[in-house]
C-alpha cells in the first residue's frame, strides 16, 4: 500500500511539472532574439534607402546614410506578416561606426504611403503628414561598435500592432554622422518579428 502511495505521488509530480513546461518549452514561447533557434519571422527590406534634399529616394547606394541632411527610409512587403505583430527587432550592419560621439538613433513608423520617385527629405521630414511623431524607438550606439558589427534594435514602441499599419516602413534619425550596409552590399536590414 506503501508502495502504491508513493508511485500515486511521484505520478501526480510529474503529470504536474511536465504540464507547466518545467521539461518541454513549447515552440510557441520560443521569441527570444538572441536565441538561435528562435521562432521569429524574418524580412528584408523591399525598400531601403535615404532621403535627401532633391528626389528620387536613393536606394540603390551601398549604404543607409544619416548625414544630417539625410533620412534613411525602410519599407518591408507585410503580405506574409501574421495579422497582429506583438514585437519587433531591426538588424542594421555598421558600415562606418560614429565617430567621436555615440550616436542616438531615433525611428518612427511611416504612417503614409509613399513613393521613390517623389521622396526628399522635405517629404519625409514631417512628423505630422508622413511619420508618427507621437511614438519613437530610440537606440545608443556606442563609439566601441565596429564596422561590420549587428546591432539589434528593438522597434516594437513603433512597429507593432495590426500589419495593415505597418505597410509603409520606418523612418531612421540619428543624432551624429551614421551609415549601415544596405541591400546593395548583400548585408540587407533584418528585420525579426514575434506573432501575437
């Protein structure tokens, strides 16, 4: 009897730990960026390049540049998104790192449709008509990055929500000189994103 009561326990212990995936991590909660073997969807650009001050937007340079008076502009195909985003992670490769001083990247989601033919800086530059100023993801970037180093910026306060709102891209600032790789150098933006 002893011996059954014991069996009865030690049953009842495990039915309990493998039904709170003390053992098994189930594949939907597997979201973690740093993780390998995560389960995000990933995406290139369809679009990506700067806005300056005359058009059309250059997208066919060897790099995302942010001189001042320029904007760097992404736009991804969101027809295999799922229907909600729940977080979101954009990879860039540092072409030339900053130089003196860390640079603050500022990104916003393009709340207007848009075309390349059209874009200059005075475009994209209006925070109410062509970008979201009311939400920002902002990122450091020390001066220890080297070229050819990832970052992974998180961009989930900008680009997350109904894909419908997420057709036309985000918008990059920085607060010094900053150029990445673009699709032009094989070393296109990722991004990474998590299905509600």
């Amino acid at each position: 009897m002893e011996r059954l009561s014991r069996l009865l326990v030690i049953i009842t212990l495990v039915a309990v730990l493998g039904s709170c995936g003390v053992f098994f991590a189930p594949i939907e909660g597997r979201w973690n960026i740093k993780d390998p073997s995560n389960e995000l969807s990933t995406f290139n650009p369809t679009i990506d390049g700067y806005a300056y001050s005359t058009p059309p937007l250059e997208g066919s340079a060897d790099l995302l540049a942010w001189p001042g008076s320029k904007i760097i502009l992404l736009r991804f195909d969101t027809a295999d998104f799922p229907d909600v985003v729940a977080a979101s992670y954009l990879r860039l490769t540092v072409k030339v790192p900053p130089s003196p001083d860390a640079a603050e990247l500022s990104i916003y989601r393009i709340r207007s449709d848009w075309d390349t033919s059209s874009m200059s800086y005075a475009v994209a530059d209006d925070p109410v008509k062509f970008y979201d100023g009311s939400a920002v993801a902002r990122y450091t970037i020390p001066t220890s990055v080297k070229a050819r180093e990832d970052i992974q910026i998180p961009v989930t306060e900008v680009y997350s929500g109904s894909k419908d709102n997420l057709s036309n891209g985000i918008l990059i600032y920085s607060s010094v000189d900053m150029t990445f790789d673009s699709t032009e150098t094989g070393t296109a933006p990722l991004l990474s994103i998590e299905p509600e």
